[in-house]
C-alpha cells in the first residue's frame, strides 16, 4: 500500500477501482468490520443526535455492505446521555437478515432492558443477536467508565452474559486501553491477556481489544495480541483501534497480518474517548475498508458508498470528515461529475 504514495497516476486508477466498486479481488480472504459509528462514534457528541439521524445512519451503512453495526448501548443516560435512545433504536431499527445489531450492556439493568425489547432471539419485534460487554485493562480507567475495578466489572458481567446467552444472545467483550491508559500509562500485555482470557471463559464468542485513546503501535498491538493467543485462537480476538497519533490504520494491518480477521472500525473516524485528552475517534471505516480491499481482502463494503456516508454523517453533526481516504473520494467524485457535466455541456 505504501507504494502507492509514490506513484500518483496509479494511486489515482486505484482509487477510482476502490470507488467504482466492492468486489476488489479477494484472495487473501475476508475481513469483517464492525461499524461502531453509532455507538463509539456518536457516544461523546454533546449535542444530541436526533433518533432518526442514527436510524438512517444504520440504515446507510447497512445498505453499504455493513454485516454487523453496534447500534447503540444500554448504559446509563446519567453516564453517556447521548445514548439514551437506544431503547427507542432497538424498537425502531429495519432489521436485515444477515445483519447483526449489537448493543454495549454494562449490567444487569441494561440487559434487563434490552430483554424486555428484545426478548429471547427469536422473537420479534425489536430483536437483536448480540450484546457486547466491556471491562478494562487497568482498574482506574475501569473505574473512570463503569465505577468498579476490573474485578468487580468481570464479577458484575458473568451474570449478565449468563443471562444474555441463555436467551439466545451471542455476546462479546472489549477489554479498553491495551495499548496504554490515560491514568496508568504502560499496560502489561499479559495482564491483558488475563483479562480477555476471563471475558472469553465468562461465554464471549470474541474479544475486541481496545487501543481506547489511540497510543499503541503495531509492536504494542502484537505483544497484546501475541498474550492473548496464549488463551485462544487468533480468530477469538479483534482489533479495535484509535487514531490519536495516526497509528491506527498501521495498528489495523499488523493485526490482520497476524491473523485477525474482525476489525472495528468508525465511518469518517468519528469518535473519541472522554477520559482521554485530544484523543481522536476511532479508525476510520474508509481507509480501512481501502488498505484491505488493495491489500487482497474483502470487507463486503462498497468503499464509494461508504465516502458518501462519511461525509453525510459529518455534515449532520457538524463536524469536519475526519476520513482522510473518505475526502479523497467525494472529492475525485465531485470532479468526475463535474467533468462529466461539462463535457455534456460541450455536446449540448
Ligand atoms: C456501569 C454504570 C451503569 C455504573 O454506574 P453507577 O453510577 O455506579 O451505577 P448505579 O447502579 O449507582 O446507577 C446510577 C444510575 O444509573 C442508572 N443505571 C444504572 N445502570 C443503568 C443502565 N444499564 N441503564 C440505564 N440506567 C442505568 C441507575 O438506575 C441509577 O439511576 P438513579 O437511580 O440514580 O436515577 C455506569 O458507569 C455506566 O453506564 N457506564 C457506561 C459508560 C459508557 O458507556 N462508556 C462508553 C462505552 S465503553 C467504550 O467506549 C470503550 C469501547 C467499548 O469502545 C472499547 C474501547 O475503545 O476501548
């Protein structure tokens, strides 16, 4: 991929196969994203995104090949009011065959709630198949987050994914700050593969592991993920990374070349950590969806799509694209549609 950056003239062919279409070859197999916009993403806006705003977020993303969208949390609105309409999300979301919705349970009053909308799997309206647990590597950023250790969060969460799994609910685990805490600083990574090896023993099918403010680098990453496979297959685990100091896309790769195959990712990056100073949001959906397609994985994504939405969303929130490849896209779009106008004109 760094090739390109040297070559402009075939960087720009490739961007324009990339924008014209989601079946890039695929011969190194598929990558699954995790679009995590409307939960990650928009948790931390102050300003409240209106309901159908996410609905049609969602919605968007599922028309552009997304397979699996965290849609929103059960958490409480005194802690991150901007997902206090998850229930309504849940209730409302246009569910797709084939397409899964998790929702971020911290408890047992949130699965509760979840249940009493969801039901066991199966019964409609309002399901879901997944919820997605959280816990942290360090106990003041779990503190900072859920107000209990990490003991006491993994003790308040076997219960909870008990529950979930006995009414039919897959559930996965994100363990936050593996690749540094904004309190503690260093991480042991083999203190993080305890903590994901006890998410995995409670019942999770998967383990994301968060570089939550965005420090770690592609070595950081694999020696969490080099102590985490001491527990379980690489294909238990899934990277969840932030850009703050522009690792992020680097952080993504090195995982898939170790073998992950599930990627968290955050259309136009939105996102951003509240107990984090500066940090920036989540990688972005596009670039990651570009490196891996150029890379010889398939996403399902259709990378044009995906600029589009990217640069809708931010318009709705009022912020700027924070996608680097997605500018690039609607820009190159912009072009060839002016370019095709004026050559109309000219026939005309
Ligand atoms: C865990 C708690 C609830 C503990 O919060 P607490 O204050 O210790 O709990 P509490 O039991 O004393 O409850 C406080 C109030 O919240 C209510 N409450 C309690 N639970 C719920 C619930 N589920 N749904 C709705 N309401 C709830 C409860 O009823 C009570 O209301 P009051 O009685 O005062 O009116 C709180 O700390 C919390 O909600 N934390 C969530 C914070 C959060 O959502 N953070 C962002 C997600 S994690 C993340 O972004 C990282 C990740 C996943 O992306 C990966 C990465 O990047 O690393």
């Amino acid at each position: 991929m760094l090739g390109l950056l040297a070559r402009p003239a075939r960087a720009a062919s490739l961007l324009q196969r990339c924008a014209s279409s989601a079946a890039a070859p695929a011969a190194r197999g598929h990558v699954k994203i995790v679009e995590v916009s409307p939960r990650d993403g928009l948790q931390n806006e102050a300003r409240v995104v209106p309901t159908a705003t996410k609905l049609e977020l969602v919605r968007r993303l599922v028309a552009a090949g997304a397979t699996c969208v965290e849609a929103g949390a059960f958490v409480s609105p005194k802690w991150v009011p901007q997902m206090a309409d998850s229930p309504q999300i849940l209730q409302q979301i246009a569910q797709q065959r084939g397409v899964s919705y998790p929702f971020l349970v911290p408890n047992d009053k949130g699965l509760a709630a979840l249940l009493d909308i969801a039901g066991p799997r199966g019964s409609a309206p309002g399901q879901t198949d997944e919820i997605a647990i959280f816990t942290a590597a360090t106990d003041a950023f779990a503190r900072a987050n859920t107000n209990c250790s990490v003991a006491e969060s993994l003790e308040r969460l076997a219960p909870v994914t008990q529950r979930a799994l006995d009414a039919g609910l897959r559930v996965r685990g994100y363990v936050s700050v593996v690749g540094g805490c904004p309190y503690q600083g260093d991480v042991d990574p083999a203190h993080v593969g305890a903590v994901a090896k006890a998410l995995l023993d409670m019942g999770c099918y998967e383990v994301s592991l968060g570089d939550t403010v965005g420090v770690a680098t592609p070595a950081a990453m694999l020696a969490v993920l080099n102590e985490c496979t001491r527990h379980a297959p690489v294909e238990r685990f899934a990277a969840h990374c932030h850009d703050t100091f522009g690792t992020g896309l680097a952080n993504v790769l090195a995982c898939v070349d170790a073998g992950v195959r599930t990627v968290d990712a955050a259309v136009a990056g939105l996102g951003g950590c509240p107990y984090s100073p500066g940090a920036t949001g989540n990688i972005d959906t596009e670039s990651v969806v570009y490196a891996l397609h150029e890379s010889g994985y398939s996403t399902g994504f259709d990378l044009a799509a995906l600029a589009r939405i990217g640069g809708w969303i931010s318009e709705e929130i009022g912020r700027p694209n924070g996608s680097s490849a997605g500018r690039a896209l609607l820009a190159r779009e912009a072009k060839a549609q002016r370019d095709a106008q004026k050559e109309t004109r000219a026939r005309l």
